[in-house]
C-alpha cells in the first residue's frame, strides 16, 4: 500500500494549508508525532531533498529511507537510497521490499506530484487547530504545492482531487483533527 502522510497548518493570509515554514514544521503535536512514527515505524519512506535536509541530513530511524533528488551526486541517507522520481522509488520498493508499507512524507513538491499523478492509495492528513500567524514575505501562491520566494519560506500543501478516494475517516483529537482518505474501505482502522 502507498500512503501519503502530512501535518498542515491553516495560514490564513494566504486562506492555505502549510506543511513547512522557514525549513521546519510551522506547528507541534507531540499526539501526531507519536502516530507518524508508529505508521511509518519498519517502513519505507519516500522524501525529497529539502525535507532530508530539514531533519539534518540523516535517516529517520527503523525505516528504510529514499530521497528524491535531481542531483547525480547527492549523497544518500545512510543506509537508504538516492532516487531520482517518485516513480523509480515506488519501482525499488516493489521489487525489493514488496513486503512493506510506503509513505510518502513530504515536501511540497513530492506531495504534488503523488497527488497529480494519483499515486496513493490512502492519505492522512493532520490538520492542526490553530493557524500559523508569522508573516513571511508572500510574493504567490498557487492552488497546487508552492514555495514562496527564492528562499522559501512557506510550503502549501497541494489540493486534493476527492473524486479518487472511496471512504473518509475523520476524528477530533485536543490540537488537530486527523482524515484519512482511502481508495478502498476503512474497515480496517
């Protein structure tokens, strides 16, 4: 199964949901946190570039990780994999670990392609209570993921086609609200 996980933020200026602002989440859950780890937890993950660079250039532990990168000489997590599509990475975790769950974890960019090309099967999403109430420089923002500037400051998360997604489970938790969406029944949650 392919699933795509994110946190977002509601900005409000913007009327968006962010997943990053200045490198890092723009939010904290502890509660979400934990969950994310316990899905991902013996797992594959998939992220780009910049999302391995803003958790320190290092593998998320007890997971097996690829990066996504344009960049031949990029170096690859430690124990992971360099890829150069979403589509080769998903190739690889086929053939080598058909056995394993596959999470997509960001950034924008990522997120935008899986989404455009329909590629998972489920999504969680946590949106967080609260908005996030810095105020970057916003030169545009589009309705699919955006950075803003050359030195981005804030990532949207893309808009998601609803039509693809079967059955939507939604529960309220003390500084989020946690949806799923999934292609097949829920049944199993």
């Amino acid at each position: 199964m392919i699933n795509l996980i994110a946190a977002t933020t509601y900005y409000p200026a913007e009327d968006e949901f962010i997943i990053a602002a200045n490198g890092k989440l723009p939010h904290e859950s502890p509660e979400d946190m934990a969950r994310f780890t316990k899905l991902t937890t013996g797992e594959i993950v998939i992220m780009g570039r910049k999302t391995f660079e803003s958790i320190g250039q290092k593998s998320l532990p007890d997971r097996f990780n690829i990066v996504l990168s344009s960049q031949e000489n990029y170096c690859p997590p430690l124990g992971g994999l360099l890829s150069p599509s979403v589509e080769a990475a998903l190739q690889f975790a086929s053939k080598f670990h058909p056995d394993k769950e596959v999470w997509i974890i960001g950034g924008g960019q990522v997120y935008k392609e899986a989404l455009e090309k329909d590629i998972p099967d489920r999504i969680y999403i946590s949106e967080m209570r609260g908005y996030w109430k810095d105020n970057p420089v916003v030169t545009d923002v589009s309705s699919t993921a955006a950075m803003l500037d050359d030195d981005p400051s804030v990532v949207t998360f893309p808009r998601v086609n609803w039509e693809y997604y079967k059955a939507l489970y939604i529960e309220q938790f003390e500084d989020h609200t946690l949806k799923i969406l999934s292609k097949e029944s829920l049944d199993v949650l």
